[in-house]
DNA sequence: GCGCCGCATTGACTTAGGTCAAAAAAACAA
DNA sequence: TTGTTTTTTTGACCTAAGTCAATGCGGCGC
C-alpha cells in the first residue's frame, strides 16, 4: 500500500503537521495524485482556485510575470509544502502562477471536501491558521528585505539560512542554477555573478561552482544585518 | 450601553463578518478597549504576541526600520480592520512594529481566549483562514510591485487603488502626509515629489496640496501596468 | 572527436533613485 | 500677528544595479 507514503508526507507537512492519524487519514481520502513533467505549468494567476496542492517529489515554483514577460519567482517549493492554499478559503482566484521545475507529484486536495473536513475538526483549522501566520510572517521579512537591502545583503541572509538548514555550517551548496537563485532574490543573473565575485574578493565566501565555502562567518552576518558591502 | 457600537463594528469587521450574534457576544466579552494618543507604539517586533487588535477609531500603521532607522510602512489600517493576527496563531513573536498615526483606539482580544472560542466555534476559523488568505494575497502583491515595478508604477497603481475606493473617479484626496505616502510605496519624500512633479508634467494628474485630480486615467493604468514612465 | 545549447561570467554603458543640504511653503501655537 | 515646527520641494551629486552584447564554459548527444 503506497498509502503508507502519502500519509508519511501528510503528517509532516508544515500545513498538517501535529495531527492525530484519524484526521490525516480523512485528509488521504479526499486527495488526488497528480504527476507533472518538467516546466509543466500546474496553475496560472487568476484561475479559479479549486483546490489546493502539497508537493511530494520535485520542485515546483510559484511566480509572477511582469508585463514584459520577465519572471519573478515568489518561492519555491519542495517535499512537503504546500502550495495554492490562498484561494481556498478567500474563495477567490489564485495570486500567482505555478509551474514545476522538474518532473514532480503533487497530491491535490479539492475545495469542497477540505471545507466541508474543516467544518467538522476545529483543530485542523487552528492548524492551518498557524501555517498561514508563518508564511505570512514569510512575507513580511521578504518585503523588509526588497524594500530595506541591497542585494549583496539579501545574498548574505540567503547563504547563511542554507547554512543553517544544511548541516555543514561553513559551506553551502546550492541546489538550484545560479540563474534562479537571482530571481529568488529579486535580481538578475549578471548582477549576482558580480556580487559574488566581490564577495569573493574580500574573503567572505569562496565560490566553485554551486558549492560555496563560507569564510567569514561574522562578516556575512554583518553584512545581512547592515545590508551594505563594504 | 456603549457596546452596541463595538458590537456592530466587529459584526462588520473583516474578520467577523456574516456571524451570528451569539459569537459576535463572546467576542465582545473577551476583548478590551485600549487608547492610544497620537504616534504611541503600539507593539514591537519581536515582542510576544499576547494578543491581536481591531481598530476603532483614528488609523495604524504596520512597519519595520531598517538598520539605519528608515522607516518602511508595510500596512496602514483604517476602523474595522485586524492588526497583529499573525503571532496569535503562529504562536511567535510580532513580525513588525505597530503605532498609532492619530489619537486612536482598539479593541485587544488575548491570545488565550481567541484560541479557546475558535476550537469551539470552526466557523470563525474558516472566516479567519479567509482573511489571513487574503492578506498572503497582498503581500503577494506588494512583494511582486516592488521587485518588478518603478516607484511612477507602483504610485499609480496607488492612485488608481484610492479612486476605485474613494467614490469621486477622477479625483482623489490622500488622507495621510506625503511622507507616509512615500514610505508605504518603499521610497522617500524627496524622490516622491519628483515624480509627482513628473507626472504633472506629462497631464497625468493635477497636484494641489493632498487632492490630486486624476486627468488620464487610461495613461495612468497603462503606466501602473507597465511600471515605467516615458 | 565535434558541434550545440544552456548556464555563467565580464565589460561598457545608462539610469532610477538614493543622499545631503538648503530653501520654500504650510501648519500650528502662543 | 509672529515665531516655531513640520511638511514639501528643489538642486547637485553619487551609486547600485539594470541593459545590451560578447565571450567563456561545461555537459551531452551523436
């Protein structure tokens, strides 16, 4: 029974995550599997919001387009989180766009049934309501970051939550192209490369490739409080 | 008997709205009437979140600082909107400072009580899940006008915002100093009156003092679309 | 091996918008 | 009124970071 998988994946997700097995149980029983191949776009900015999804392999990226059709990628997701739960409850149409990045699975859960589930169980809901308080909470840092650093400390704050959710504590790898991780920090290829480079330079990282050894711990942390490069 | 008021103001409130009035009682029992005198704090980052607020009378603002103490205006709310809801579920700490612009007042509901009458009452959850959904959707905005629009963009975005909401379609009166203005659009005073002048310039609008006439509103949508001023 | 394609880097150039400083205009209190 | 404070505007200047364009590099199929 592959089940055992899903339901693994149900109880540890940030939206579910602390709930006793009969409510997980009931939550796998109104989902859907569903399967994406690579850059498949799973839902468009304005669609009606029928459902909501949590991602269970691959990678899959919520973004906006400007009007240029230049693409600002707002997150991206991996295991275990969800995704497109906005619409859900305001009733309204999805914020963003959503595509997968590489071949992934979702599991799917429809509207009406997550309602009708939540009317029933208070305590699922109390649950949601704590994840939506911490990405919202998410989005104040973001802001406070666009609007309050320059890149360079954006960058700095970045590599130092790699570090911390990896284990190895002085030296990153990142798991993406270096092309999106400038879109993740609301900049462009060029400008990151240069950065780096002068990051280098003054013997706060080391770079090779996607592994970045991080040299002066101290100097990031200066650097993303103050926001500025020397 | 005061009450009324406050009973009326939260059964119309965005995160009570469509209760019935047994539940808007219990509300009115838990909370508290609290008064602020002109730019009072209200709360801080950081500190822990005992509780949230619905504003009454006069207007807060929502904001963080930066390291070298510029102020960034995230929120402003008006009567009848929520504040400081995010830590009551997340259970952390205020993910931004509050203060009051005008002599204001509040109603506090604690953290403890709220958390009880929801696990009875699932109904005011889901409204609740509705309205946290609805500000993620804002953020999304925020984040989005910010790392993809010029400040011409986003302020006639804003204009175009405060006509929908204010009746007069062609004409709208900013009901806070320039300078909030600047800080709420993530820029500064001086860059702000530049681009007013600017805009004045190309017979976008028509500035006199706060009221500005809005005299190309299809110039103007295409500018807050494109984000970019000719 | 070869050519190809997507990613990454580098250089020259442009510009939006920030800083600093000062003046002008409004708002307000005595 | 008059003086005092706050808001708004203007000018000169500087810098972060974007655009455009060229080149380098690595993997992959054939």
């Amino acid at each position: 029974m592959p089940n055992k998988k899903y339901f693994k994946l149900i109880s540890e997700s940030m939206l579910f995550a602390g709930l006793p097995d009969e409510h997980i149980n009931a939550l796998l029983l109104i989902s859907e599997i569903r399967d994406f191949e690579k850059n498949q776009l799973i839902f468009l900015e304005g669609d009606k919001g029928i459902g909501f999804y949590i991602n269970v392999d691959g990678r899959v990226k919520i973004f906006k387009l400007s009007p240029e059709g230049k693409e600002h990628i707002l997150h991206i997701f991996g295991p275990g989180e969800p995704y497109g739960e906005v619409p859900v409850f305001s009733g309204k149409t999805y914020p963003a766009n959503a595509a997968s990045i590489d071949a992934s699975r979702s599991l799917f859960f429809p509207r009406d049934a997550v309602v009708a589930l939540l009317a029933k169980n208070p305590a699922i809901a109390l649950n949601m309501l704590a994840v939506l308080s911490m990405r919202l909470r998410q989005f104040t840092v973001a802001v406070e970051n666009l609007s309050l650093k320059e890149v360079p400390g954006r960058l700095a704050a970045h590599l130092l939550m790699l570090s911390l959710e990896q284990e190895k504590k002085d030296r990153v790898v990142l798991n993406i192209p270096k092309t999106l991780l400038a879109s993740l920090l609301g900049t462009i290829p060029e400008t990151l490369s240069r950065i780096l480079s002068r990051m280098a330079a003054q013997n706060l990282i080391e770079v090779q490739g996607r592994s970045i050894r991080l040299l002066d711990l101290e100097g990031l942390r200066l650097l993303a409080e103050t926001g500025r490069l020397a």
